[in-house]
C-alpha cells in the first residue's frame, strides 16, 4: 500500500511477453504520482498513521480501557482529548485504536479483492453459461444490504475479530468481481491474449499472467479506495458494538459515547475526525492514482 | 416488453427464494431455537418438555423437509415470532419498514437531484470556484462515517442551535391538526434525511460533472448550439437528460447501500425503523427478528429493482438491464 507502483512493475518486468524493453506506462505513472502534491500529502500522512499504528501502544503504554480521570472531562491538561463517561482517555484510545483499524482494514480489504478478482476473472475469461451463472450469484450478493447482512453474520457466528473480517468481505466482493469481469471482457478480444491461447498457453496461465496485470490500473484504484470503505465500515459495525469485546477501535469509541454525547462533545468528534482523516487521505492517493493512470481525464 | 416484464419478474422470484434459503441456514447456525426461545421466556423448562415442543413444531425432521416447510411458511407470509415483543416478525417489519424506506428514498430523490445540479453547475466552469467546492466535497462524502456525521449534525442543529428535534420522529403530545401532525413529521426527518444525502449528494455531483463534461463536448450539443437555441435551453432541454443517466443508475444500483446508511441513521437518531429494531434483536439475540430483518431489506431491495429495471427499459428501450 505504501508504494503501489514497485510489487506490479516487478510482476510486469518479469512477464515473458514483455521481455525487450520495460512497460513505459507505468514509469510514467509513477512520475506522474509523484509529482501530484495532494496524493503525496495522503501517501505521508498514511504512512505516518500506519506508524502510530505500529509503534503508538509502545511510546504511549497506558491501556486504554483504564480509568484515569474523572468522568466526561473536558479536553485538558492531563486528557488532551478530554475522557469519556468511564474516565478513559480518549486520547490513548484513537492511539491504540490505530492498530485494530488498520489490520482489520488491511486484512478484510484483501480478502474482498481476493474473492472478488478471482469471481470476475472467471466469470469474464470463461463467459457464456459460466458468467452466467457467477454473474446471477454476484446480484444476488449485491441485494443484501451490505451492513444488515453483516450484521446478522455477526450476531449468528460470533464477534470474533476473524468473523468481523469476513462478514466484510462477504458483503463487499460483488463491486470488484463486477469490476474485474468488465476489464476482462474488454481485454480479452486483444491481439496479444490470441496470440497468447494460439501457442497453447493454459488458460489459469492467460488469466494470472497476461490478462490480470493488464486489468490491474483500474483495480489497484479500486481496491485503495476499497481500503478508505472498510476502515468506514468497520467503523460502522463497531459503533454497533458488533466486534471483539477486548479491542478498542474508533468506532468503538463513538459508539460506546452515544448516550453522552451531548454533554460531551469531545468522546465523539475526535475518534471521528480520526477516521475522517485517515480515510480522506486513502481518497488522496486513490485520486492521484486516478489521474496517474488517466492523465487526460484529470480532475474529473 | 412483456416478456421481459416476466422474466424479470421470474428472476426476482428466484432471488427472493435463495434469500430464504440463506435466511433457514443461518437461523440453523444460530444458537438456540425456537423451543429455547420459548422456555427462556418462561423461564426455563424440563428437556422432555421441549422435546415435546420440538416435536410439534417439526424441528425434529430432516433438514431438506424443515427447509420446505419453511419455504412454504414464508411465501404465506409467516416468518416467525419474536417472544419478546410477544408479535409476528411480520407485523413487526410493516411496522418499521415504511420508516426506513421513507428515510431511504427521500434521501436518494434528494441526493439525485441536487448532487445533478451541483454537477452541471460544476461542469460549466470546470476550472471554477464552485468545480473545485464540489472535487472536495466528494472526497469528504466518500471519507465522512455516516452515523458520525449524524452526531455532530445532532450536536449543531439539535444541541447548539436548537432549530430540530433531537430524537424520534413525533412530537409528545403530537399536534392536534392532520397537517399539523405531517409537518411534525417532516420537521423530525430533516436531519436524518440530510445526513444520509449528504454523502451521497457528494458523489452524485462529481460523476454528473464528469458526464456533463463528456456531453457537452458531444456533436448534438454543438448542433443545438449552432442553431442558436440559448444556452439555458441548451443545457436544461439537451445536455442534462444523458448527463443525468449515470447518476439514476447509480442510484438504482446503490439502493441496497443507502438502506444500510439508514439503518445507522436511524439508530443515530432514534427512529423507529429497522435499524433500531434490528440493533435491540441483535443486543437479546432474537433470531426470527434478524432474519426477518434480512429478508425484508432484500425483499424490498429486489422489488426496487425490478421497478428501476422496467422502468429504464420504458425510457431507453436500447438498454439491456442495469443489474
């Protein structure tokens, strides 16, 4: 996530059929991200929250769940960011909350391009009856409401940090799988992908090697901006008090806070200006993507 | 036309099945049943008591034949009962579900429209003030938590500047008047309404101005502009039609999505929807009520569908189907 452009270039360099001379395209997206200010200001300040994710609870060891103030203070001296109605810190929990976030995003995020990729490359390499089918599967999916559905898989199964991540996924894969199929279907009519089926490549071969990394552009936007929705639906799910008891995360704080927060306006806006600002940033460098790999559509 | 009216049709029938299929495996994965509902209500009960019960209601039986039976059930309109609101889950969704479908669709229609004008206003100066305002406040709707946005919302217009109710959707005692009472109403879902629009307002504006962009760069535009018609006329009665089209699909596409936005709205402000019926289940895990809950939002969503479906087919019979 960091530098998205390094991993796929790798994987293009290294492909066979492009073996003289080096894929310009993505160079040029990578200056062109490089020199759009707005995406490297998100780039930074993601970087830098992944780092209070890493090492926040060390510099900063206090628990979070502890009581250490009176209840529902004022932002002050000893709580910058004031307490909440138990006398915990919120300060200490958008620190510690920063870890669960993040690997619940990150983790949940991949198994939804996973499931997804995987659905829309077979349904769009293979099509007739085969793209049919997954196709008629994936609308089904997408007329779940996604929270509601996750919802329920929680409080069927448990609120186990792993179900949490799953129910995620489960309820968000249709988007990239429509996705995926899409630029499947459009770059398998090219020359090279014939080509590539007339010397008698298999077909998980043409699927992995030739097209998807074609498709990539379009999905890699797809899956930052992925990442900014599920740290907003994690969020969501646990400002319903549906995940793990014995983690903090900011949607957890909001939620737990909704009884107080007129007296308190504090427990509230600070794990939420939190959230906004991470995700705003996952938006930046989605956006500068964007207009790396479209440069004649900038600022649309 | 009227074969396509019935498969499609035919199709939400399918859909509706499968998500009754999926409704019986996870109310088979929950803990508890029925009987241990019941016998929790009452306080306990002897095993051979609710082997008894178990008994009569056919949960002794082959999984297959269950699943049949509760197919049978739930197409006659019977998806259980909830113990603890001593009511049929039936009963229950009519009486939540007009709250969030009004809460739903009024947002929509208000996101559609004002996100299209935005855009439109947006794309005549593409390099504006206003083409700008709207870039930001499409990142914002995209990064802004709903239900966050709800509470501070509440805290300004409810708290600081006391102009709306806080809570609810009627005033105690409720105004005498027939009109009186509907106002009353309206003057409670403002909020709500505008927190679930906002967002989508957001994003709604940056893709009519990008599809704006496109259509005003097209052929027919410069035609109806060579021809001297004003640029009022060029731009209500031409551009914004086509300009407005990806707009009405992607709200036809994210009904399923803005139904789970009110849900967390409506437990933000206290309505009395699905969201908060759904939340309480989930607290005294009450089964047939979260499923029900399921099944109405799909149900529901599944039928808007087919509606947005026919209809796009009535206005632009080159379209195949937009799901």
């Amino acid at each position: 996530m960091t530098q998205p452009n390094t991993p796929n270039s790798d994987q293009i360099f290294s492909s066979e059929e492009i073996t003289s001379e080096p894929d310009v395209k993505w160079q040029d997206t990578f200056h062109l991200f490089c020199a759009n200010r707005a995406a490297l200001l998100g780039l930074t300040f993601v970087c830098l929250f992944i780092l209070v994710g890493i090492f926040g609870p060390i510099v900063i060891p206090a628990d979070p769940f502890e009581m250490v103030a009176m209840p529902l203070m004022s932002p002050n001296g000893q709580t910058l960011f004031g307490s909440d109605y138990l006398g915990r810190d919120v300060f200490v929990g958008i620190i510690h909350g920063a870890r669960p976030t993040m690997i619940i995003a990150v983790t949940a995020t991949l198994v939804t391009v996973l499931i997804g990729i995987t659905i829309g490359a077979i349904a769009g390499y293979y099509g007739g009856m085969v793209d049919n089918v997954l196709m008629r599967i994936t609308e089904f999916f997408q007329v779940l409401p996604p929270l509601v559905f996750a919802m329920v898989i929680v409080a069927v199964f448990s609120s186990h940090i792993v179900v949490v991540i799953l129910a995620i996924a489960i309820t968000t894969w249709p988007t990239e799988a429509r996705l995926t199929r899409a630029e499947f279907l459009k770059i398998k009519e090219n020359e090279y992908v014939t080509a590539s089926r007339a010397i008698g490549d298999r077909n998980f071969r043409i699927i992995t090697k030739i097209i998807l990394p074609n498709a990539m552009p379009p999905l890699m936007i797809a899956i930052t901006l992925r990442v900014g929705i599920t740290v907003i639906y994690e969020a969501a799910l646990s400002f319903l008090g549906l995940t793990d008891p014995d983690v903090i995360t900011w949607g957890k704080m909001i939620g737990q806070s909704r009884d107080f927060f007129f007296e308190a306006w504090w427990t509230v806006t600070f794990p939420g200006v939190a959230i906004l600002l991470v995700v705003l940033c996952i938006a930046l460098i989605g956006d500068g993507l964007n207009d790396a790999f479209n440069p004649k559509l900038r600022g649309r | 036309m009227k074969q396509a009216i019935i498969q499609r049709i035919f199709l939400g029938i399918v859909m509706i099945t499968a998500v009754i299929i999926l409704n019986f495996f996870l109310l088979h994965a929950a803990p508890g049943d029925v009987v241990d509902a019941m016998l929790a209500e009452g306080g306990g009960g002897d095993p051979e008591l609710a082997a008894r019960l178990r008994a009569s209601y056919g949960l002794d039986e082959a999984t297959h034949i269950q699943l049949i039976k509760y197919l049978g059930q739930v197409f006659r309109g019977d998806l259980g009962y909830s113990f603890y609101y001593d009511q049929s889950v039936t009963d229950l969704l009519l009486g939540h579900l007009p709250t969030t479908l009004m809460l739903t669709i009024s947002a929509l229609i208000l996101a559609v429209v004002i996100g299209t004008l935005f855009g439109v206003y947006a794309a005549l100066k593409p390099k504006g003030i206003f083409s700008n305002f709207v870039t930001v406040l499409s990142l914002f709707g995209y990064a802004t938590p709903v239900f966050w946005l709800g509470m501070i919302i509440l805290l300004v217009f409810a708290l600081y500047l006391p102009l709306f109710p806080a809570f609810g959707i009627r005033s105690l005692p409720e105004p005498e008047h027939a009109v009186g009472r509907i106002l009353d109403i309206i003057h409670h879902l403002v909020l709500p309404t505008f927190t679930l629009a906002i967002l989508y307002l957001a994003s709604y504006s940056r893709i009519s101005r990008a599809s704006m962009l496109d259509v005003l760069g097209s052929d027919y535009i410069r035609t109806a502009r060579a021809k001297g018609l004003s640029e009022t006329k060029v731009i209500f009665k031409h551009a914004l039609k086509n300009a407005a089209m990806p707009v009405v699909t992607l709200a036809g596409l994210q009904l399923a999505q803005v139904f789970s936005g009110a849900i967390l709205v409506e437990t933000v402000f206290s309505l009395p929807g699905v969201g908060p019926l759904l939340y309480e289940s989930i607290v005294r895990r009450d089964f047939p009520v979260i499923l029900g809950v399921l099944f109405g939002a799909a149900s529901t969503t599944i039928i808007a569908n087919i509606i947005t479906d026919l209809i796009y087919k009535y206005m632009d019979p080159r379209i195949q189907s937009i799901t």
